[in-house]
C-alpha cells in the first residue's frame, strides 16, 4: 500500500491528498494508485519472464475500462468468465488473441463471440461444454483452441467461497478423466488442446498449493504428449493472496520459485490469472461520517458507504483495514490489537442490513460526523461486485497518477437508476 500514506498526519494517494479528492468528487469515493497498479504487474513479469508467461489480468477483479486499458498499455491480457468482460476488453483496445476464456456456464452465444474474437483458448470446465463448443466451431468452420480445466483436489487453505480445486467443487473437472477427455479432443477435428489449466482459488497467501499442482500438471502434461496431443501451454490461474492485515501476502518472486520449475519440467509455456493481486492494493474507498452513536453498550461510526459498495466484509467476513484520512495517531502495523487514544469502534453503513459493516470492534480514533474514513485493500472485489441495493447509486472512481486525477466513473444519479425500468400503462 505504498502508494498510499500520511504526510503531517494526512492521507495521500501518490501526490494528492485524499481529503482534496473526496471535497471535489464527493463519498463515497474510490480512489486508484496508477502506479501501484503497473508496478505490481511490473513484478509479476519480471518474476516469471524465465516461464515466457502471458499474463492475464483477471477482469472479474475490477473491470473498469481505464484500468484494463493500463494493463494492456502495460503489456498485460486478460482472462474473462463472461461475454460481457470479453466486451469490456475489446472496448479497452486489447488483443483477443492472447485473451483466455474461463467459467463453468459459458453461453454458446458467449462461445461464438470468442471465437470471432479469435481468442488465445477457452479453459473448458465440463464434458457438455466441451461439446458445446466443438458443435459452435463445426457450425462456424474454425477450429477452437482449448486447454482443459482439471481439478487437481488441492487445499488451498482458503476461504470455503473462493476456493476452486478441491474434488467436489463446481470448478474443473476431476484430474483422473484426463486421458478420457483429451482422447474425446483428439478424435474431433472442430478442437485443438493447447494447454491444461489448473486454477486452486483465492487469497493463497503460501506457495505449497502450487508446488503440488505443478507436480501433477507436469504429469498430467507428459502424458497427454505421449497420447499425441501438442501440449503447449499451462495455466496456473491466479489467487496469489495479498496483504490486507499488515505483511501476510507473498512477493511474486515467492511463487514464481515454484512455479516456474514446474513449467519448465512440462515443457510448455505459462499463462497466469492474477487480479486480486495487481489491483487489490491498489485503491481505497473514502467515505464520510454521517454520524455517531453509543447504543448496547457499543460505539458506532455511521459512515456513507455501504455493502452495495463493497461487500466483501458482509459475504466473505473479511478484513479490511481502515483509519480515518486525518489522524494525529498513527496507523499502526497490527490494528486488531489495543491502541493507546482508541476506543472499539463498529463502522457501519447505512443500508438496512445488520450485515452492513466495514469492522467490529476495531480500536480506531475519536471520529466526528463530516471526517473522512479510508478502507484500505479495496480495488479488487469492491466496485466489481457493487450494485443499487437500497436504490443507492454507484459512487465516483477516479485515478490518481503522481498528481493527475482522472475521473474513470462519473458517480450514478437517481437518473440512471431507473433508466432502464419501464412503467407498465
């Protein structure tokens, strides 16, 4: 979060000051470091360039189009789930042939429109959907790049939401079936296996779930050669954890150390699907205090944003640190912990949900209706997941870049959010 620190006891986004930025756009505000953004996928390169990777920023992290624009401009593809992200990447001028097209319902409308966009491969997650596109390309007269999404029943020791690489999971299919479905491509001259993709979930803050995924992939990739297939590429996914406590997360160099032996024993090349990782850090949500109360004992800070913004806290119970965007007390490393001039604070929103929190119990500074809050770590998963919800409109998102600003998102209006509903006559 270097991008982000305090000078004189005030919050800054690279070169301007946050308090500055939430007077002229208003809260709740999201606010990005550009530069924390190119220098995270900056280090994702450097670490795996041995591996000859294309990296695929994930887009389900944050989809916005100035922000797939830098990645691109910065060297980066894209993996996408859905027809809609696929758009989205077209619209920010990327290459589609270097996109990979990953998720477990793929539409055959979704499927034709990869393949007109001439897309790098689709990971396939089921034998239906393998089908699926071999009848799309025979109808279209091309013949579509694949690699297979195998299930290699790896614990990543994650949250049970975002995991993906267990046996039972919704993800893949089971890694034992290799030679069935790959015998089923070979036999079908509308597909091309490329690659095997093997993705184990989200925030994997130790890079042992990698080293044995790589193992059985190696094998997996040797015996699919010695079948006849011209295996190519292996996809690890993404989910490198990162740091929203204080130090947790990983450099990337920690797991291209694993990584990349593994794909040089398979002989292929490496495509790799970070999100969280690039743009995770690089953002704050700013909101304002609308008020305070002590009621069952408790204090709560009553402040403008809300799960309809990020609502990581009320489904995945996660942490997120927080602190307020003037403070003569210093952010400290661990803020669980009891801080001298703290009191425990729950910060809430203002939707009417109890579920409608950004923290519990968190030591924090005296704050006062009209200060300013900073929730940390929120760039991935925050405005991508955000909707209406208690018909509040989206917030604001602007780009800070050393000391230019970029508005990237104007804020929604009560306008736009009945703009697409129609009174019945």
């Amino acid at each position: 979060m270097s991008s982000f620190h305090y000078r004189s006891d005030e919050l800054y986004c690279e070169d301007v000051s946050v308090s500055r930025l939430a007077e002229e756009f208003g809260t709740p505000l999201w606010i990005y470091s550009k530069a924390y953004l190119l220098g995270q996928l900056r280090q994702i390169q450097e670490a795996f360039a041995a591996a000859e990777p294309v990296i695929c920023y994930s887009v389900k992290a944050n989809s916005n189009l100035s922000i797939l624009k830098a990645m691109s401009e910065a060297g980066s593809s894209f993996d996408v789930v859905s027809g809609g992200e696929l758009y989205r990447v077209k619209a920010a001028g990327a290459d589609t042939t270097k996109v990979v097209f990953a998720g477990v319902g793929k539409t055959d409308e979704e499927i034709r429109f990869a393949l007109e966009s001439q897309i790098l491969m689709f990971d396939v997650e089921s034998e239906a959907e393998l089908d699926a596109i071999a009848a799309i390309a025979g109808d279209m007269d091309v013949v579509a790049p694949i690699a297979l999404r195998l299930n290699p029943d790896v614990d990543a020791k994650t949250h049970a939401k975002t995991t993906t690489g267990k046996k039972g999971n919704k993800f893949g299919m089971d890694i034992e079936r290799f030679q069935e479905l790959a015998a089923k491509v070979l036999r079908d001259s509308r597909l091309k296996l490329l690659g095997i993709h093997i993705h184990l979930g989200s925030p994997i803050l130790t890079t042992d779930p990698y080293a044995e995924a790589g193992a059985k992939a190696v094998e997996v990739v040797k015996g699919l050669r010695a079948a006849g297939h011209d295996i190519q590429w292996l996809n690890l996914g993404g989910g490198f954890g990162i740091s929203y406590r204080g130090n947790e997360g990983l450099p990337a160099s920690a797991y291209a150390n694993v990584i990349v032996p593994a794909v040089k024993a398979a002989g292929c090349r490496l495509a790799l699907e970070p999100g969280r990782f690039i743009v995770g850090n690089s953002a704050i949500l700013c909101t304002q205090v609308v008020f305070t109360k002590r009621e069952g004992g408790k204090l709560f800070v009553i402040q403008d944003g809300a799960m309809n913004d990020l609502i990581r806290p009320a489904m995945y119970d996660s942490f997120h640190r927080l602190w307020p965007v003037k403070s003569t007390v210093a952010m400290p490393d661990l803020v669980e912990s009891e801080i001298a001039g703290c009191e425990k604070t729950d910060v809430v929103g203002p939707i009417c949900e109890s579920s409608d929190y950004f923290a519990k119990d968190r030591y924090l500074p005296p704050m006062q209706r009209g200060d300013l809050l900073a929730i940390f770590s929120a760039g991935a998963y925050g405005t991508a997941m955000s909707s209406n919800y208690n018909s509040r409109p989206r917030a604001t998102e602007v780009l800070v870049d050393g000391g230019k600003v970029t508005v990237i998102r104007r804020r929604e209006t009560y306008a736009d959010l009945i703009a697409q509903e129609l009174l019945e006559e």
